[in-house]
C-alpha cells in the first residue's frame, strides 16, 4: 500500500531545524492527519506549490502574557513619546467613556516620558474619573485621585511587603503603584469574566497566527498580580471547546493559588491545586505548566535585585518580591510536590537566590531532566551562566528587550554591565538550550521581531546593547522554534519538521537563517499551518 498524504507543501525551502546546527533543508512537506510523513514529493489528496517559499516550523513563544496582551488589545496605548502625548490620549478617551466606565491604558516607559504620569495630571485631564494606566513592563501602574480615594490612600500611604505606594516629599501618594503595591487593586478591577477573557485569548490568538506563532506559554494564571481570575484555566478551556483557542498554549500557574493538599506524607506533596493537578496535565492544544514564582521586578523600572547600585540610580539596588527564605521555601516545596518551576528573576541578586534554591532542591529531592527556568534571567554575571548550564536550567530571556527598552537598560546597567543584559551568545557557548519569547505585550511580540533583535543587538535608538552576545539568524530560529520546544519538555512533537512532528508550519517571504541581518524583521509571514490545517494567510 502506498502512502496517500492529506497535503503535499511542494517547490519551497524547508528548514527542518533537525540535523548538525539544525541546519537540514528540504523541498517538500507531507501531512497526513495532523503530523508531518514525509519530506519529499509523495502522492496527496491535495498539493501547494509554495513558489520557492520558506517552510519553518510554527513559532513558539516561551513567554507571553495571552490575555493580558488581549485585553490590551481594547485599551489605551501609551507606546508615546511624550506625557503631553499620553495625558492628551488619556483625555481623549475620557470623552468617549461613559461616565462610571474606568479608563484603562498600558505601556507607557518613563524611560520615555522622562517621568511616570501623576495623579494629579490624571485628574487635571479626566476629572473625577478612575484612571489606570499600567507600565510597560507590567510591574508598576499609575491610578487618578478616584481609584486611590476608593482603595483608601487618597492621602497617605499604606506599607504593602514586596512593592511600594510611591509618595511624594510630602507623604501624598503620586498615583504610583510598584509591584505588589499593584494587588491593592485586585478588589476593584478582578476578576475579570470569563467571557471577557476568551474574547481577548480569541483577539490575542488570531494576531498569533498572523505571526506565524502556532504554541505559545502563558506567563501566569489564576492569581497574584499577573492573573486576571482565579478560575483562568476555565477562560482556556472555554475558548478551547468553542473553537475559540487559536493556537497550542502551556498555562504557567502563578505561585498564589497553590496551597497545603493534605495529601499522605508519603507523597511528598506539600502543596499544590486541588486534585493534585500539576504541570503535564492536558493535551498537545492546552497543558498546565510550570508554577510560575516572582522573585523580583523590572530591570527599565528599577525594582529588580541586584548585588550592586543600579548605574542611573546610585544608592539603589531594588528589592525581592518577598522574604528571601520564603521564596527559597516556595521553590523547594514546589520542586518536591512534582511542579516544574518557571522563577521571574531579572536581577543578578534574585538569580542567584533562584540559582541557590535550584541547587538544594536538587540535591535533596534529585529529579532528573526537569527543566526549571528562569523567567527574563535579566541581568547575569559570568559565573551565573556558567551554573545555570551546570544545573540544566533554562534562562528565558527576551529578545526584544533590547531593541524596545535597550535604551533604559543600559542607563539602568552603565557600561560595565551592559554586556551582562538579556544574553544570547553567552548562553549558547555554555551549552544552554535558548527558547525564543517576547513577554508581550510588554514589547512587540512579532517572532521575526525579536530574532531581528536577537540577531542585531541594537535598541531602537541605534545604540549596540551587548553586541558580543549577538547570535546568527539560524540560532534565533533555533530559538523560537526547536529551543522554545525544549523548554516547554515537547521537543518530541514540536519544533522541528520531521516524519511524526506536528504540522505546524509557518510560510515565510524569506529564509532568516540567509537573509540580510537587518532585514529579518522585515520578513512577512505567507501562511501558518496548525495541525496541518490552514490557519492563517496573508
Ligand atoms: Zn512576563
């Protein structure tokens, strides 16, 4: 009997990602049900003449915010370059709100505006209204008069562990919220319903596959200042049933909403959700993964951990999200009762505290294989690398990173430490496995966007940011395709196209393992395969 495939993708450039510094070509993709046959011209019920395009795997972004970057989708944006220019915004959609209605905005740098947006410019520009306008990097918000009045702190400050209510000389709260000062407003704005939440994973999801993104991992559901409800999982899994989830997604649970079990001691269980449900559960479409645990801030906002002052900031090195010897506790307890650990840190200070509690969680409780990651791995130092390759973590850094916000990073880092920032070569030469991720929407979270960067190693300004860490245009497709695979632990159905790999494909204008390095970004998406069926096309 000979094979009769359901699609043939013929006459195009193949990049396997499979073979010696995955760099194996074909010319010709066969699907049958879903997986990948063959790479060659075999019999079909259906055949595309591709015309010479580029064939990669469907991109995977190792770190996005889905409904977050959704639900932004309908707010205010404030990627502006000027306070005039964002209270103006704010003002404008002041008009158009009805009274009652919050005015949501997001991403806004200060690093930008040259100063955070006020209370009292917010009340100036919509009066009487509740204003919330979130930073960019998702770690700190600015609120009006209204909104502080309603959480009590209209005219004095409360003490929140892990974050702060900025004050001016005065003791008057500026509007400023940084990091866990930010659940304050959790009772007023959550949760979110769950309708509303499938309409932004939907919104979300189609840009995906205009991107050519067919897996993504979801950065923390379901709790802490990150999630939208606490019964998140049933947003997924009702956009999951009704059509409605457009691409593969891995659900990182935020570290909040696991508790005592009481299950037999036996089990070495300590905590967990109920049931005992933890990262692997669900299929090839929707998976709950890692726990996802803060250890720190922002690097542009200067709340992340470091071991010396910041370079723009001396006297300042930022803070840990909490007690040092809980959150170390919080990785043990995590690692023993079987999850994986996905640890935020930024700063060198909070790497090594993840790094340490990595180590002894290892070694009293050995598990083999099991990938814990750290989360942006921001800012490292030489010796950090080279434990991090030691110990088998995976550090997720943001490409991106460095063309968007590059130029607060190096403000924030100086010249001796720039190198240190969001590596890639580095990483690489250590034997580490680099996944490719974008932290959307906190930047542009377009995959050939951030290979551009990662490739590039310029901020959007022009200045180089840490260029000896720069990696080839084929290594950056590593990264959002076989390295992000790797790091989600399915390397075995993702990530490569091969015999038995699922079709998932992204059609491409141009090949960025070839192409001029600075026209990667450049590079249009064609088309984008899911399963071997058709899912997007320009
Ligand atoms: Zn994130």
């Amino acid at each position: 009997m000979t094979l009769q495939a359901d699609l043939l993708l013929t006459n195009a450039r193949v990049r396997t990602m499979t073979g010696p510094g995955h760099s194996d070509l074909a010319s010709s993709v066969a699907i049958l049900s879903g997986r990948v046959v063959a790479l060659e011209d075999v019999p079909a019920r259906r055949v595309v003449d591709l015309g010479g395009a580029v064939v990669t795997p469907g991109f995977h972004d190792a770190h996005n915010h889905m409904a977050w970057y959704g639900l932004s989708l309908g707010e205010v944006d404030l990627r502006l370059p000027s306070l005039e220019a964002v209270y103006a915004a704010v003002a404008d959609r002041a008009r158009s709100t009805p009274p009652g209605e919050w005015i949501v905005g997001a991403g806004y740098d200060e690093n930008k505006l040259g100063a955070h947006p006020t209370r009292d410019e917010l009340d100036r520009v919509a009066p009487g209204r509740s204003v919330w306008l979130r930073h960019t990097s998702g770690h700190m918000c600015v609120v009006s008069s209204a909104v502080l009045a309603e959480l009590g702190l209209a005219d004095a400050a409360v003490e929140v562990p892990g974050g702060v209510v900025v004050v001016d000389a005065a003791g008057r709260p500026t509007g400023l919220l940084q990091e866990q000062a930010q659940q304050l407003l959790s009772r007023l704005v959550l949760p979110y319903p769950v309708t509303t939440l499938v309409d932004a994973i939907e919104r979300a999801g189609r840009v995906y596959l205009s991107q050519g993104i067919t897996s993504v991992v979801e950065a923390g559901v379901g709790g802490g200042w990150i999630g939208k409800s606490p019964v998140e999982v049933a947003a997924y899994q009702l956009a999951r049933d009704t059509g409605r989830l457009p691409v593969r997604v891995e659900l990182m649970v935020a570290a909040d909403v696991l508790h005592p079990l009481g299950a037999h001691d036996e089990d070495g269980i300590v905590l967990g959700l109920d049931l005992g449900i933890r990262s692997g559960l669900g299929d090839d479409r929707l998976r709950i993964g890692p726990v996802k645990i803060f250890s720190d801030g922002s690097l542009i906002g200067h709340t992340c951990a470091m071991t010396e002052d910041f370079a723009d900031t001396p006297g300042e090195r930022g803070y840990l999200q909490g007690d040092a010897d809980a959150l170390r506790t919080l990785v043990l307890d995590a690692h023993r009762s079987g999850w994986r650990v996905a640890a935020h840190a930024i700063g060198d200070a909070a790497i090594d505290l993840v790094l340490d509690a990595y180590a002894e969680a290892q070694r009293r409780w050995p598990r083999p294989d099991v990938r814990h990651r750290i989360e942006h791995f921001g800012v490292s130092r030489p010796d950090q690398v080279a434990r991090a390759a030691e110990l088998g973590v995976v550090p997720v850094p943001q490409g991106r990173f460095v063309g968007e916000i590059g130029d607060g990073m190096l403000r924030a880092l100086g010249p001796d430490r720039s190198g240190w920032a969001y590596r890639g070569r580095s990483l690489l030469d250590a034997g580490i496995v680099l996944p490719g991720s974008s932290d959307r929407p906190v930047v542009d979270g377009a995959p050939l966007r951030g290979m551009h960067d990662l490739v590039n190693r310029r901020t959007d300004s022009g200045a180089p940011c840490g260029p000896a860490e720069a990696i080839s245009g084929l290594e950056a497709l590593a990264a959002y395709t076989t390295g992000s695979a790797y790091a989600s632990h399915v390397e075995g159905d993702r990530g490569t196209i091969a015999p038995g790999m699922l079709a998932d494909l992204a059609v491409l204008s141009d090949d960025p393992a070839t192409v001029e390095p600075g026209e990667i970004a450049s590079i249009a998406v064609l088309a984008t395969y899911l399963g071997g069926e058709q899912v997007w096309q320009a």
